[in-house]
C-alpha cells in the first residue's frame, strides 16, 4: 500500500467520524428549541417553589428581673 493511499483513508475515515460527531452535537435551530432553552433557562433561575421564605426577625423584648 502506497502512502498516499493510506494517508487517503486516514482522511476518509476521520472525516466521516467528524461528520457524525457534528451531527450528534450539533444545536437545534427552529423557533421552539429557541424558546424551550430560554424556559429551561429561566426555570434554572427560580427560586425553588417548597421552601418557606425566610423568617423576619422582631427585637426581644427586655427581660425584666424582679430583684428579690
């Protein structure tokens, strides 16, 4: 086998692995993928919905001791 033919299927092969590896991670492109990734987005950002919000804080009143 001559090397020319070999670096030839080198080429083929890796540009055949390339093209499917593009493929499977390539991004969606139509408007509903546009707008699931920004509802996903924006989900990601809420505030969980099951936690009570935090406690106010209020002064204690002075304990009054009675001398005895």
């Amino acid at each position: 086998m001559s090397p020319l033919v070999f670096l030839l299927v080198a080429l083929v092969f890796s540009g055949v692995g390339f093209l499917v590896l593009w493929l499977q991670h390539r991004s969606p492109t139509t408007l509903n993928s546009g707008i699931e990734a920004f509802q996903r987005e924006m989900d990601a950002l809420a505030p969980p919905g099951d936690v009570p919000p935090p406690l106010r804080r209020t002064a204690r009143p002075e304990r009054l001791d009675e001398e005895a």
